[in-house]
C-alpha cells in the first residue's frame, strides 16, 4: 500500500493476490483441522472480551497479524458449529463454494437491489427462488425473497398477512402458534405490529405438536370476543423436539377459517428436497407462505435465509414502491426485481451463494446429503435407545430426537441433573456438542444431525461417548 498518497486505496494486483493466497491458505487449513478443533470454545470469555476493546487505529496493520489473531486467538474461542461432532441447536454447515460466491459477490460489487442495475445476476437469484419453489410444490403464482434468515423470513411472512387480512386496521388481528414455536415468530409479529396480547399460544399434543383441537377453539373465542384471527404458523420440525405439526389439518382449518397459513420450515423444509420424506412433511406445499432455512438445511453458511408466497403479489403488495430517482417501476412482470419484494434496497448478493452451490454440487449430491443426515439420526436414536439409563421421548421424524437420563426410583430433579450433566461432560470431551432444552419442567437432551460434515464416524464417537458418560453418571447414582 502506497503511504505517499493516503487517500489512494486501491490495492495493486500482486497485493491483492498476496493477500487473497494468505487467507485462502489459511481457511484451507483452518477447514482441514475441523475435526481436531474443540468442538466448544471458550464458555468464559468476558476477559477476553474486555481485552479486545480498542479505538479505530489511526494506521493500518498488515494482513498477516490480523489472521493470526483471528484463526489463532479469536476464531477458536467460538462454538464449531461447521465441526463434524456438532449437533447443538440446529447444525450449520457452510459449504465451500459460497464462500468463493460472497469472494465473487463483494468483490465485484454489482447493485443486486434492483433489477436493471444488474439483470442476469438477478436472475440468478430468481433462479434460486423457482428451484425452491419447485422442491416445496408451490404453484407458479409463487414469489420469494432471500433474507439473512429465517426469522427475517417470517418477518416478511406476516408481513403479508397483515396485510392481506387486516389492512390497516390491524390493532384486533390475533395470530396462532404453537407453545413449541420458535421464539422467532412472537418477536417477528411484534415487529410486524402484532403485539403480545394479540398473539396466542396454542398447547401441544404428547408428541409435542399443535394441538388442532385446542387451535380452533382459541379462534372461535376470540372471534366471540370481537377479536380478528388471521395468521396462524405451524412448524415444519421444531427446535426443542424436532415435531412437524400437523400440517395438512391446519392448511384445512385456515382455509375453512379464512386464515393465512405460514409454516415455519427453518429447520426441516429443506427435507422436501428428498421425495421420500414429502408424506412426513405432508401439507407443507399447502402453506399461503414458508419459511425455509438455506443456512440450516441446505447446508449454506450463515446469512441465508428465504421465504416462499404462494401468492407473490402478497409479497409485492407490501414491498412495492419506487421514487423518481430509480429506474421506472414496475419492470416487466415477468423478471424478479428484490427491491419490490423486501424490504432492502441497497443489499448483498446472497442468491450467487446459494445458485453456485447448488450448480456445482447438483440437486441429486444435496439431496444425498440431506436424505443421509435422516438415516444417520435414525441411527443414532436407536443405538442410544440400546443404552442403559437413556429414555428417548420419540424416534426422529426429520433428524432431530429429544432423551433423558433416567433410573429407576429417580425423581424429576435427579433425572434433569443429571441429564444436564451429560451434556456438559460430553461437550468437555471436547469433539461432540449437544444442548438442551426444557418441555413441560422436564430436561431434555437434543440431538439434531444436519451438518452435511457429520458423517457415520461422528456418529459412532457420539454414541460411545453418551454411552460412557451415561454409565459414569448412573453408577455414582447407584453405587454398588
Ligand atoms: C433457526 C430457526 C428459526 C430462526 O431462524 P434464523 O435463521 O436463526 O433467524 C426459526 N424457526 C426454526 C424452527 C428454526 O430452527
């Protein structure tokens, strides 16, 4: 870099390829040592943190510093959540091409915003936007939006029907969720207007999904009491337990109530992909709008996120707009322009992440991948059933199940304790990450299987791991 003139800051070429070989040597070798990585960081990390606090530098640092601070000191001290043992919360994975994509994507940095600002690279994202349309059944008149997640997904999602249903008198609007929602969709409706007391949390059945019943009943009273149901969200697979409520009963329900229907798919819409599990995710094509999680269960890196609407001029309606400094509105019907479909203007590119992962993989090696991470849970549920002083609570229907340490004569305290220790224990060994979470005053270990790099060996060191912890964990309950 050129110190005689300051406000140059272009990069020449030989620079710029230095630097761009330093970081790719050193991703490449961080990416390499996944497995060995601890699978955990550092759970202490306010010192450090306070440490890290600094004014702007008035003067640059070389690349070389940076790195090392960041994959040596600063990178480890994270969960790994791209390691193969993690199967925490619900796995991301971060497939290699979509970092070359976003490399691409800045690097060029064409204005994705608007259509004629760049159309063919518009196009791809619309690309991206029909595939996911034809792996959901969703019908033509679809339109999509990519997002930085999923609770941006459902955001916009309720977006839509606020304004379908509601128009702007929005205050008596009540939406419908399950106890076993995502917290997402709560904050997401607040964001949108809905506020708490308008937004009402329907029980679950045994097996943790949205109790239709129970659903219906809740609609009827509060159209006694002058309220104006119109949204509810199913899950497609929640976090806690990994249940798909049923979603072809609710589609029924909110047609017959004139309800908008979003199903929050963050976790499992990605398993329409596979045509062998479409029975278990039965009705999700029928949703009035999806959620769907690139980031999760396509495998994508953080940062993408996508909503379906089977009727895209909803979408549309709430976002459309324009201003004499743009180029005309409205661009031809039929190429996809984002701005008119979210709520960003100026933004990145994210569908060049998701179209050359997907071109250079194919949908045949992703659906693989995806139809394996099920088999493996499968697995995994009934090798752990096997193991003494473990109680499963269902086998998974996606790839996600819930279990409990128990004994015999043990109270719900000893069993939670417990439970919580052998995440702990496990976790410490450092190579394979559960969590926890808690239904109905009960602890329950989790286990989702989604990173496309956990394979059959990490399954194998998950089992025996849980099993020797289990067993130390029981013998100081039942000293012989
Ligand atoms: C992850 C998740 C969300 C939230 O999505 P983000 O991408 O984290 O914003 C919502 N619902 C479910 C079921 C999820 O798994």
């Amino acid at each position: 870099m050129d110190a005689s003139d300051p406000a140059n800051l272009e990069l020449n070429p030989d620079e710029m390829r230095a630097m761009g070989h330093a970081t790719l040597n050193r991703v490449i070798a961080h990416l390499a040592s996944l497995p060995d990585q601890r699978i955990c960081g550092d759970l202490q990390a306010e010192a450090l943190c306070r440490s890290m606090r600094k004014p702007a530098p008035t003067f640059g640092t070389d690349l070389q510093s940076v790195l090392d601070s960041l994959f040596d000191e600063w990178i480890p001290r994270s969960f790994t959540p791209s390691g193969p043992g993690y199967m925490a919360y619900i796995p991301g994975g971060g497939l290699f091409p979509a970092a070359l994509a976003d490399f691409i994507a800045d690097s060029t940095n064409r204005f994705t915003g608007i259509w004629q600002a760049a159309p063919a690279l518009v196009q791809l994202e619309a690309n991206v936007l029909d595939w996911f349309r034809d792996w959901m059944c969703f019908p033509p008149s679809t339109s999509g939006l990519l997002t930085t997640g999923g609770s941006m997904a459902t955001f916009n999602a309720i977006l839509c029907a606020r304004e379908r249903h509601l128009g702007p008198d929005i205050r008596a609007g009540v939406v419908y969720a399950s106890t076993e929602a995502h917290h997402c969709v709560g904050k997401m409706a607040k964001l949108a207007g809905i506020m708490p007391d308008r937004f009402r949390l329907v029980p679950v059945d045994a097996s943790f999904k949205l109790n239709v019943q129970r659903l219906t009943e809740l609609i009827r009273s509060d159209r006694e009491a002058g309220l104006r149901p119109f949204l509810v969200v199913s899950s497609a697979g929640t976090v806690n337990t990994g249940a798909v409520d049923p979603l072809n009963a609710i589609a029924d329900i909110c047609v017959h109530e004139r309800l908008w229907h979003h199903t929050d798919g963050a976790y499992g819409a990605f398993f329409h992909v596979c045509e062998e599990f479409r029975p278990i995710l039965h009705g999700l094509e029928r949703a009035d709008s999806l959620t769907l999680d690139p980031h999760k269960g396509l495998f994508l890196p953080y940062g993408t996120g996508a909503l379906l609407v089977r009727d895209g001029a909803a979408l549309r309606a709430v976002h459309a707009g324009t201003a004499s400094y743009l180029p005309p509105q409205p661009v031809a019907e039929e190429f996809y322009d984002p701005s008119q479909h979210g709520p960003d203007l100026s933004r990145g590119f994210p569908g060049l992440r998701v179209w050359l992962c997907v071109t250079l993989f194919g949908a045949a090696r992703l659906r693989a991948a995806i139809a394996e991470k099920r088999v493996l849970a499968l697995e995994t549920a009934e090798r752990l059933q096997q193991v003494p002083g473990l109680s499963l609570m269902a086998p998974p229907e996606l790839s996600l199940f819930a279990f409990h340490v128990t004994w015999p004569g043990s109270n719900v305290t000893e069993r939670n304790d417990a439970t919580r220790e052998l995440i702990d224990r496990v976790r410490d060994r450092g190579q394979v990450m559960m969590t926890g979470c808690t239904v109905d005053g009960q602890f329950l270990a989790r286990i989702c299987i989604l990173s496309f790099r956990t394979r059959r060996p990490q399954v194998d060191l998950c089992v025996t791991q849980i099993a020797e912890e289990t067993a130390s964990i029981l013998a100081a309950h039942n000293p012989r």
